[in-house]
C-alpha cells in the first residue's frame, strides 16, 4: 500500500515537472524568447538636457532578451549612467511593452572646474558641450558641499537688500570663507562665526547708502569689531581705489588695514 502510494506521488511529481518546465524555460528565456520581443518603448518624464533619443538607444542594448527573459536592473542602470539622467523607474508592460520613467538631474551650481551640484546634493560630470555656466561657482571640499551651497543660498538671500550679489563660495582647505560678487568684488569672512559676519556687514552696508554697491571691491570682515572695506573709484577714466575702515577694528588690527584676497593670520 505504502509502494503503491509512493509511485503514486512520484508519477504526480514527474508529470509536475513536465508541464512546469516549458513555463520556467520560457519565463527564464531558455524558450522562444525571439518570440516575445519589445515592440513598444514608452518614456515618461520632462527633459531639457537629456534627449528622447539618448533614452531610447541606451534603453535597447538590453531588451534583446526579450519579454521573459529582460533584465529591467540591466536597462535601468544603461539609462541611469546617462549622464544628466538622475532617476529610472523600469516597468514590464503586458504583451510587448517597456515602459520608463525618467527623472533627469537639475543643476544648481558648477562645483569647482569639470562637474555640476544637483538640486538633490550629488557631484556629476556633463559634456562640454551641456555644461551650464550661468550658474554659482562654488570650490570647497567635496564632502561639504552641502553646507557650501546652504551657505551660498543664506548669502544670496542676506546680500539682497545691499544691491550686492555672491557669484559663488569658496570654501579654503583650512575652512576660511570667501563670497565672489557678481561684479567682481570679494568679501573675506574668515573660518569663524562667518554668518555672523555676513549679518552685521549687511546691516551696516545698507546705512552706509552706497549709491552704487558695484564700486565695492573687497571687504573684510574678519575682526571682531567691525570690517574694512576698499572701494573702486566710480569716476570715468580714474582707476583709483580708496580703503575706509566702515567700523573700528580691534585694537591690534590697523585703522586702515589693507586686507588681501588670499586667506592670513585673521580668522
């Protein structure tokens, strides 16, 4: 009876076994897998750097498998390494369809010479051709670069009211901070309580009332009482400058100190 039973349960097993195979051959692509090919390719996404044609062609080189057998993590990732493609949804679409959804990266600052700073906080590289340069210049270490462009948004939002305007942020090996203006001055914060500084400047340089902010060629906030600023000549053809102390210094700093861009012993 046990016998009996047994070969009962052994035929079952092989007659499973022999309807499952094809399914999992075809499923794993061992079967007919040229009898199942994409024909369709949806994207899905708002492009401005990034063609429709670029996504296409890296999407193809892995849909030759076909429908069972595609490896969607194998296209995801040939779409993904596009180079200004930041996110890749892959879905199977029944019967002949791959469909992808595209988020592509937005650049917010140049980081350094070669690469971009993505609104998401990554560094990545574009062509030369695609590479924006209406956009803040920020240098610094890597690894701080979040802080570097929280930075630059706090200034740019601080500056507004003086008529001054950071162009980037450059951030020193030993952690001074440097705001390039769009006009080509420079203001000099120092390594230490910088937005501090950047705070009393502005309230200070507003009551000034510089009719014309862009004759502003350096100013150094580095002393604990005040800064000193150096001034470009507004006049036509006079290429003088003057320096003024705009609030008195501490006492071992010079009444009309003549601060370099370069990083000193100030902090």
């Amino acid at each position: 009876m046990n016998r009996q039973r047994a070969l009962r349960i052994t035929a079952w097993l092989a007659a499973l076994a022999i309807i499952s195979l094809p399914v999992i051959a075809v499923l794993n692509g061992w079967l007919a897998s040229d009898r199942w090919p994409f024909r369709q390719l949806s994207v899905n996404g708002e492009f401005r750097h990034v063609s429709l044609e670029q996504i296409r062609a890296a999407a193809s080189k892995g849909l030759a498998p076909g429908y069972f057998a595609v490896d969607l993590e194998r296209v995801r990732a040939d779409v993904a390494a596009l180079p200004w493609v930041e996110q890749v949804e892959v879905r199977k679409r029944w019967p002949d369809q791959i469909a992808l959804n595209v988020i592509e990266r937005e650049a917010v600052a140049i980081w350094g010479n070669d690469q971009l700073l993505s609104a998401s906080g990554e560094l990545f590289s574009a062509p030369g051709d695609e590479f924006p340069q209406a956009l803040p210049r920020l240098v610094g270490p890597a690894a701080q670069r979040h802080e570097i462009w929280n930075f630059f948004v706090q200034a740019e939002r601080a500056l507004r009211p003086t008529g001054l305007a950071p162009s980037g942020v450059v951030r020193s090996g030993r952690g001074a901070w440097t705001l390039p203006l769009a006009h080509g001055g420079s203001l000099l914060l120092g390594r230490t309580d910088a937005r501090n500084r950047l705070a009393r400047f502005t309230g200070v340089f507003q009551s000034l009332g510089v009719s014309n902010p862009t004759t502003l060629q350096l100013a150094d906030l580095r002393y604990a009482n005040g800064f000193a600023l150096r001034w470009q000549a507004a006049a036509a053809g006079d290429s003088g400058e003057t320096e003024t102390p705009a609030a008195a210094p501490e006492s071992s700093a010079p009444a009309s100190p003549a601060p370099q861009p370069a990083e000193s012993a100030r902090t």
